[in-house]
C-alpha cells in the first residue's frame, strides 16, 4: 500500500526518531548520521540522537539536504533461501535488498527476520512505528509456516511440540501442529507460532533430533503468501494493510484482558 502520509507525530521525539519516522531511514542508522555531525537541527548540527524535535514546524537536514516526510511503503515479499534479511551482510552474502533493485521505494527495513535458509513471507516497509508493532514480542499475532523435517511425524512428537520444551533455558513450543502431507521417509508439517524467539522452529525440532529440510513461512496473522513468486515482491492492498492492523488490535484487547484477570481482586 503506497500513498499514506506518515501520520503526525507527538510533540515532541529525540532527533533519531524523528528520522525514523520520517521515513528516512532506521533508529540506528539515524544515531549513526547525527554522532558523525551529518545532521542539522534548525541550521544547527546536533550530535546528540535525543535532540528533541517538533516535527511539525522543525527543519532536519542531513548532508544539506532537507528531510520531509516519506509516503509509507509496506511490501510483501517470497524470500528465496540463501538470501539473508539484512541492508548488508559483513561475509558479502546476498540480501533481500538485491531482489528490489531497480525499484525506487526508498529506505525500506524488514519487519522481523527469517534466516538464511529459511524462505516464504518477509514484510518491508518505512514505517517504523508499525513495524516494531507487528515484530514485538507481545503482539502474539500467529505466523504460519509449512515445515519439511527429515522422518515421519508421531502423533507423539506433535504433541510434545505443542507442550514445548526446554533448550539453553527457554521454553520452545508451537501454538498448533499438524501433518499436512507425508512420503516414505519425511513428511511436511503446518507450525503455527504466536511468539518468535530465534530459530524457534528449527531449535525446537533439533530438541527432539530431528532436521529441518525446508521451512517455508506462509502467513502472518491474515495476511498469506499466495501465488506471490519466489523472489517476487508487491504492495500490500489497503484491505490487507487494515486487517492487519485489525490483528493487532484484537490480540492486544485479548492480552489486555487476560492481564486483567491475573490481576488479584
């Protein structure tokens, strides 16, 4: 969905956020820019990334150059495996930033990651504030991935996916499985995670001894990978862009109550 306006901001945001959420570029990098002096404030160089701003009547200029607000972009891409999730990669690796080259959107951060050999639905976008929402940990909102593992499923093993299990001190489970399909010697499962700790899947199954051949993330909250070609990318609809957020609002509602009633009368 392409055409939004950032929306206005509070009255007051540190100097890199400011950049953030002008679209213009990531936290980080922004820190970056205004330590090495790159950065004027009203005319004045700052140094310091929690220089207040008032976005609605300051002047932010980076290398000269006047910062105003970007449309928003928010993209669904197919992420090939073998393609990492990063703007660079420090061992020269390809990232999913080659798959856009050519197209004119601008700065662009991935929401969330999926590593290297991990492959199937990755979000981009220059919205900050709606990307660190959907990645947060708390948002809860279900991610589906279609998973080939190297022997056949137990009703056992899905079961203990389920309940979870501990590894290196953290509790590792699934919200759902189920098989989807099997043959003679592996078979392909359907994983449903409302949390994501690193190579949550991955870990999980090695927990039990058992390989991941493919893992494949289908879905995020409602919105599905579909007929979206590997390495191909597109626009999330406006229809797609507000179900999601929908989402959001729902699970944060649910986690709210649930909160509520842990909370002693």
């Amino acid at each position: 969905m392409e055409g939004v306006k950032a929306p206005k901001a509070p009255r007051h945001v540190g100097l890199a956020r400011a950049l953030s959420k002008l679209g213009f570029c990531s936290r980080s990098r922004a820190a970056q820019l205004i330590r090495s002096s790159r950065v004027t404030l009203n005319g004045v160089v700052k140094r310091s990334p929690e220089a207040p701003v008032r976005l609605d009547r300051d002047r932010i200029e980076v290398d000269g150059q006047l910062v105003q607000a970007q449309e928003f972009v928010y993209l669904a891409m197919n992420k090939p495996r073998g393609i990492v999730t990063s703007a660079a990669d420090e061992k020269g690796r390809e990232t999913v930033y080659s798959l856009l080259e050519g197209k004119h959107y601008g700065w662009l951060a991935p929401v969330g990651r999926l590593d290297k050999a991990s492959e199937g639905l990755l979000l981009l976008t220059n919205d900050s504030e709606w990307s660190a929402r959907l990645a947060s940990p708390q948002s809860h909102l279900d991610k589906t991935y279609h998973v080939q593992i190297d022997e056949l499923a137990s009703a056992g093993l899905i079961a203990s996916m389920t309940r979870g299990v501990r590894e290196k001190g953290e509790l590792l489970r699934a919200k759902s499985v189920r098989l989807l399909r099997s043959g003679e010697k592996n078979c392909w499962l359907e994983i449903v995670l409302d949390e994501g700790r690193n190579r949550h899947i991955r870990r999980m199954l090695a927990a039990h001894g058992i390989e991941v051949l493919r893992l494949v993330r289908v879905a995020i909250g409602p919105l599905h990978l579909g007929e979206l070609a590997k390495g191909a990318n597109r626009p999330l609809t406006k229809e797609e862009n507000h179900a999601l957020d929908r989402a959001l609002d729902a699970q944060a509602t649910r986690s709210g109550r649930a909160r509520n009633e842990t909370v002693p009368a």
